[in-house]
C-alpha cells in the first residue's frame, strides 16, 4: 500500500516538522490547541522528496549547490537552474489525485498556498518570505501548480542566500505546503508577544492594515501600530484613529500570549479579522531577539557583558572557555564580598548566567546605590565608552524601576585586600627591579606547581574537576598577588605626568616614554619574532616549525593564541606555528626589523630631554626626583600586561588538561576528536564521564553551529534586563555644521557609515560591500543584497516588515517611514545609519547638496 503524501491539520501526524514543515507544524500545534485556525491540508516532505527522486533533481541540487559561490549573480543563476528543472517535469498522477481529492473536501474554495520547509520556523531562524507563499488560488490545476512552485522555492536565491547566512547546510532539505481556505479579511497583520526593537517580553506589538495581511508583512504599506503593555493590557503607544478597537485588541493580545504559552517563546504571528472573528495564519518564533539568562533574584534584573565592558570582545566564548571564565570571575567577585581567597571554585554562581555564549553579570545590587552605579558607569567607561553612556542613560530613564538599596558599604574583600595592595605598591615603587623579579618568579612557581600537579592526575574526572574547580581559583588568587606590581606601574605614570605637567607646563614629549616598555609580555613577544626574522634572513632560510628559535619562542609565547586568547576553547600559538610563521614572513618584508631597539632608544631619548628641561627650568633636585621616578617607571613597565599574561599560561594548562580528559570520551567513541570537549561545557562532560545516555557528538556539533552563529552577531547588547530589554548603545556623532539629518522609524539597531545606493530593483543592483540600500521597500527577493548591505533604508515599511525582519537578523541597521526618501537621497552620498534612533545624518559637507529640500 503507497503512503499517503497528504494529511490534515488535524491529524497528529501533523505536528511533527519533520513531516509537514517548520510552518504546517506550527499551524497544527494552534488548531490542535483549540485556537481559531482555518483549516485545510499539508502536502507532505515525503511529496516532495518523492519528486525530487523521481526525477533526479537531487543530483542537480548537490552539483548547483558544490561549492557555490556566495556572489549574488552566482546565487541567482543556480537558482534559475534549478527552478526550471522542477518546473519542466510533472508532478505523478497519484499526488495530484490525492491534492484534488482533498482540495475537493474543503469544498473547493480559494485557497492560500504556503510553503513549509523543515528548516523554517526554527528558534533561531524565522525564514521570514523565504519560500514562496501564493494566495487566491482557484481550482484544482492552479493548485498543482502551485504546489509545484512552492516546491521550487526552497531554491529561490533569497532562501539560499540566508541558508548560507545562518549556517544551514542545503542538504537533506524539504519541505512541505500548506493549503487552507482564504480569509476574506477586513483588517490583517501581524503580531509580535514581545517588542522587537527594545526586546521587551512585557510589551506586544501590533501592526494592521485593511484587507489581506500580505501587505503588512511585505512591507508594501506602512501599518497602523500599537504597543501594549501584556500584563496590565495598558496602551503605550497607539494611533488617534485605528482599524481596530480596545475590545478587538485585547483579543488580539490574548490569542498572541495563548500563542507563546503553547510554544515557551515569544511568537511572531500573522492574524486576520473576518466579521468581528480573528484567525491565525501563522506564528513563527521571534528570532532577533536577545535571550534571556534565567531570573533567579526577585524584581528586575540588569545585567552586563563582562567581556565586553572589561575587555572589549563582543565575541562569544566556547562551551569551554565559558566555564573556566565563568569560575575564575566568581573566585574574584567572592574574594571582594567576603575577603577570603578561593581555594577551589564549587558552583557556578546564579548572578553570573551564561547568555548568548557570552558571560554577564547580574549588577542590580551596584546599580541599586547611586554611588555605586555612578563608579560602575565611569569604571565601564575606560574600556567602552558607548556602552557606559548606554548605562547612564538607562539608569537615567529607569531608576524608578529598580528597587532602592541601602547605604554602601566597603566590601570585605576591598577591607582586606587594600593595606596588602597597598604596601606590595609602596615596595614595588621603592624596589622595582627586586618587586619585578619577584612577581615573575611567584607566578612561575604557581604555574609550575600546578602543571605538576595537573600531570599527576591520571582519573578524568579529577582532570575535569581541576579545570572547573581548582585551576580557576588558583588562577583568580594568582592574579590578586601580581596586582600590586601593576598598580606601581600606574602610580609612577600617573605622578610622572602630574610633575612634568606641574614643572613643564605642558605634557608634551611624554607619550614616548609610555611606548615600548622593557618589561611589556606583548612587546617581548613582538621582539622575539624581529630577533627570529633577523636571523633568518642572516641565514637565507625560510621560517621553520622545528627551527631553535621557533621552539625556543613557542616555550615562552606558545601559550598565547592568534584571537581571543582568553578563551581557552581557542588554539594557541603552540598547536598551530603557521601564525607564527606568516607574522616572521611579514617582518622579513616590513624593513622594520629594528624597530623595537628603535622605540627603546626614543623611550631613552625623551626621557633624557624631559629631564634635562626640568634641570635647566626648576633645578637640578626636581631634575633627580623625575630622573629616579623614570628609571622606576622604566623597571616596572609593562607589568600591567603581565597579570593577563601569566592568567592565558593557566588556561593553556587547563586546555592541554581538558583534552587529556576528552581522550577518554574519544576513546570510547563518543567524540570523534579531543578538541570537540570545548564545546560542551563540564555539566556535559561530567555527563558523559559518569555514562548517561546522551549523544555527545550530536550536542557537540549543535554547540559548533550555535558558537559560529554566534560568531556573526553584529550587536551585543550592553545593558540586557530580566524582562528582555536591551540597549546596544550609540556612538556619539561628530557634529558637522553641514550635516543635515532625516528622521524616521527605527527597524533595526545598530550604526553604520557608508554610501548610498538608491536601487529600484534588486536585479542589476551592482552593490558594493558596506553600501547603504535605500528603496521604497523590499520584498524576500532582497535578500541576498542585505550580505553585501551595510545598511538599510526605506520610504515605507513597519517593525515587522520583511525589510525590518532580516535587517534585524543579518544585525544590519534599518529605518523606514521617510516621505520622498528615493528623491531626497542620491546615490553616492555618505551617510550615517543610526538603526536605533531612526536617523540618517549626511555626514560629508562637500556633498551636501545629496540632500534636496522638501
């Protein structure tokens, strides 16, 4: 007996995307649930795997999809290819029977046709217009018809192109194609459960416009638009005269929170109203918005990257260097609040959630004190200015909303650790050379103490508890200790510029004593590869992986990693010298090979001057006074990095001992590789020591994904709340008096500088890396241009346009809503994009007249 290539909605087969798409799915979830759907029939995956084979269109799909080139043309080409191959062939008798015979029960009517791919509708992928959607449909033949094309429109260059953007691979793929009656609509839209500008999971977004709802989602008109506050029902915002009543709202927001009480998320849905009755056509996950960590404390939350504000790195860290980072942070945060230096790291800690791959911290109880928080946005300001200005103006905005806190007190670890830092400062300033030397060698002996006692362990799960456990306090208590050293060297700068200010007038002739310092781990590394680079070209041979010298300098600097050194989920330099190589290579071409000895001789030079210009204008007792606190200066220099050096030592011994672990897991065939234990983090490991059940390869290569998805988000947000707000923040601009300013709806968050380029059509767009769409709109067909695009512009459109939608995605910023725009801007300008604000400022005088009056 053949099997049936169609079911209805109603079926429970129905509910399995594997079987009727990310959409058909969804759609039976809702109906099943007992929410207003219409109903109607999925033509199954297996349809259209079964034509594909049938035909020998797989063949075509893997020979177009080899290799292919992510240039559009090349893109649209293959697709072309492909189309016409599924339409040149027919669809078998007996499908085609089964679709009449199932269009025929419905009672014949016009009917939606919508696609619905298996890798459509996901968490972290809406697919939003990627395949083809057709409506009014009439009769039996049409219909076959356009289940055929819905077919082909898994292979349309839009639905590619973001296919390759997210990561998903091309193989294995189907789909299936919903059909149900149309809606004669009234009024349809679509509705967010949760704000997707601000990220609100409190706020519901409404948007509506009279008839079909095709016109909201493609952006073809700009949509009457509400937000409303979920838990009191209270409008925010809304228009004077609307489509749609407070009754017929809050009907809207209640099938919408029914929505993302079924699926746990908050949900994109497409709406219709027909005589006073709402139907939901589809709901989909909200893909751009920033998860959430867990709420554990009471009231809301504020929390901030650590990375970001204390590093600058936006980018995620692996399963792995997560854990370790994570443990090290709460040794240190513990050792503040209670002056005890951690022995060993025994949970991670609720105020320090993993998000996104990438560490935050709970700050409410610091923001709770104005003081406090006053401290934390200046402090965050050394490392990120635009995102300690994104603080101060939340605080600003929200003070209301955090709970008051009580009187700071000094923390028992600053009561503890200041008169030890304190002294380790006065000795290092009084005997430089003996504290440096010193500092060097108690982080030597640490290290090696600890690497023995890591090579002495022979249980992996003892491996594993002295990366997550040990190592990290360890580490953390480490770098109290070489603190000192470093703040010597702050405090020698910080008076030097304040005398050569006061005796000098001026700090003119200082910078130079701040570069090239003797003592700097960054500058030595610098050093040894021109010392390297000199030799080889003495010799005339190339840079070798076993030369002395390379082995030689991988023993000191192996440690270190090409990126993000400070994820110990990365390679180092000592798994893989090729970097090394490339970088001596690039000194061989340079003509710079002296340039280190050359900065030091400056740095000796300007010292001598500055000295001798206080000896010549305040006498040669102030002259001594600077002259000591320079050669001080001079010994301590550098050791600020050295802290930050010697913690990337003891995460290299905790990645060499974390791959020991994985031979284990490798060994009993549940990893395929000893470098895949960076992605899962040591509840996963601990898991597969211990024997549970679980693939281990299949998380790890979900993890992968996830961590080079990751990769590609464009904005972090700086401020993120329990309840889903964020604030990616926005640099200032530079005023310019010819500067003229357009203002309108902002889709997308995020700043961009670039030039326009006004296209009418994406075919022939010609457009270059980093140029600024502006168009009347787009449609799915954009989308292979928003890879190219740095910015997006458009003259009509709302939130949840397709435009707003895949801006959001790509992490491009987006405005629209401006009158006349096509006219107003000319291809050519420069401009700046602020997705956030809604603006687009002229940013060159000299073409100010890109800009027309209106």
């Amino acid at each position: 007996m053949t099997a049936a290539m169609i079911c209805q909605l109603t079926d429970s087969e129905a509910t399995d995307p594997g079987r009727t798409g990310g959409k058909g799915a969804n759609l039976a979830v809702l109906l099943q649930a007992g929410l207003r759907v219409p109903p109607g029939f999925v033509v199954l995956t297996a349809a259209y795997r079964k034509f594909v084979r049938d035909h020998q269109l797989d063949t075509l799909i893997r020979r177009e999809m080899a290799d292919l080139d992510t240039d559009p043309d090349a893109v649209a080409a293959a697709s072309t290819r492909l189309r016409r191959a599924f339409e040149s062939v027919p669809m078998s008798d007996g499908l085609r029977a089964e679709i009449v015979a199932a269009h025929n029960a419905l009672g014949r009517p016009p009917v939606a046709v919508r696609s619905s791919a298996t890798a459509e509708d996901l968490p972290e992928a809406s697919f939003a217009g990627q395949q083809d959607t057709e409506l009014n449909i009439v009769g039996a033949e049409a219909l076959c018809e356009a289940v055929r094309r819905c077919w082909s429109s898994l292979w349309t260059p839009r639905a590619i192109a973001y296919r390759d953007h997210q990561g998903i691979g091309h193989e294995n793929l189907s789909v299936a194609v919903v059909v149900q009656p149309m809606v004669p609509a009234e009024v349809a839209g679509v509705l967010f459960t949760a704000d997707p500008m601000s990220g609100r999971r409190d706020r519901v977004v409404i948007e509506a416009a009279a008839g079909l709802g095709d016109a909201v989602v493609s952006g073809a008109t700009t949509p009457d638009r509400w937000i409303v506050d979920a838990p009191t029902r209270r409008m925010i915002s809304g228009p004077r005269r609307a489509l749609l009543t407070p009754e017929q709202l809050d009907t809207l927001v209640d099938l919408g929170l029914r929505a993302a009480r079924i699926f746990g998320v908050p949900q994109d849905v497409e709406w219709a109203m027909h005589g006073e009755r709402f139907w939901l056509l589809q709901s989909r996950p909200i893909t751009s918005l920033f998860p959430v960590p867990p709420v554990t404390g009471s009231g809301l939350r504020v929390y901030v990257p650590v990375m970001l504000f204390a590093q600058g790195i936006a980018e995620p860290m692996t399963p792995a260097g997560n854990t370790f980072f994570r443990a090290m942070v709460s040794g240190w945060f513990r050792f503040w609040a209670s002056g005890r230096r951690p022995r060993e790291i025994d949970r991670p800690p609720d105020w320090l959630p993993i998000v996104a791959y990438r560490v935050f911290l709970d700050a409410t109880p610091v923001l709770q004190r104005p003081r406090l928080a006053a401290r934390m946005v200046a402090n965050f300001g050394l490392k990120d200015p635009t995102g300690s200005a994104a603080l101060r103006k939340w605080l600003s905005q929200n003070r209301d909303r955090l709970a008051p806190s009580g009187r700071s007190a000094l923390p028992r670890g600053l009561v503890v650790w200041i008169p030890s830092m304190l002294s380790g400062v006065v000795a290092s300033v009084a005997v430089p050379a003996r504290s440096r030397r010193r500092l060097i060698a108690g982080a030597d002996e640490v290290l090696e103490r600890l690497e023995r006692h890591a090579d002495g362990l022979s249980s992996p799960t003892e491996q594993l508890d002295f990366v997550e456990r040990s190592l990290p306090a360890a580490t953390c208590d480490m770098l109290l200790g070489e603190l000192a050293a470093a703040y010597g060297e702050w405090l020698t700068r910080a008076v030097i510029e304040h005398l050569v200010r006061r005796w000098l007038g001026s700090t003119q002739g200082f910078e130079p004593l701040l570069r090239w310092l003797p003592h700097d781990p960054t500058i030595a590394m610098g050093a040894a590869l021109a010392a390297m680079a000199r030799e080889h070209a003495a010799a005339g041979v190339e840079p070798s992986a076993t030369s002395p010298g390379m082995v030689e300098f991988l023993t000191t600097f192996g440690h270190r990693a090409p990126d993000r050194e400070i994820d110990l989920g990365l390679p180092r330099l000592s798994d893989d010298p090729t970097y090394v190589m490339e970088l001596i290579d690039g000194y061989l071409h340079s003509g710079a090979l002296d340039t280190f000895e050359t900065g030091a001789e400056q740095a000796a030079t300007a010292a001598a001057t500055l000295v001798s210009d206080v000896r010549r204008t305040k006498g040669p007792l102030r002259a001594a006074v600077l002259r000591s606190l320079l050669g001080r200066h001079r010994e301590l220099g550098g050791l600020r990095e050295r802290p930050k050096f010697d913690m990337v030592r003891a995460m290299a011994l905790g990645r060499r001992t974390l791959q020991r672990c994985a031979v284990t897991l490798v060994d009993r065939g549940l990893l395929d590789d000893v470098d895949d234990v960076f992605f899962l983090d040591g509840a996963d490991v601990r898991a597969a020591l211990a024997g549970q059940p679980r693939d281990v390869r299949a998380l790890t290569r979900s993890n992968r994904r996830t961590f080079q998805r990751e990769l590609g988000r464009r904005l972090v947000p700086r401020v993120l709340t329990s309840d889903g707000e964020v604030v990616y923040g926005s640099a200032a601009a530079r005023p310019s008096p010819s500067s003229q300013v357009l203002i309108g709806t902002p889709l997308s968050p995020g700043i961009h500088e670039g030039t326009v380029r006004v296209l009418d059509s994406p075919v022939g767009a010609n457009l270059q890396a980093g140029e600024v769409i502006v168009a009347a709109s787009t449609d799915p067909g954009w989308t292979p241009l928003f890879l190219l695009a740095g910015a997006l512009v458009m003259e009509v459109g709302g939130v949840v346009s397709h435009g707003a939608l895949v801006a959001r995605e790509y992490g491009i910023p987006a405005v629209a809503g401006i009158a006349d725009v096509l006219t107003r801007l000319h291809t050519g300008a420069r401009v700046r994009v602020d997705g956030a604000a809604g603006t687009i400022t002229l940013v060159e005088p000299e073409i100010a007249h890109a800009v027309e009056s209106s």
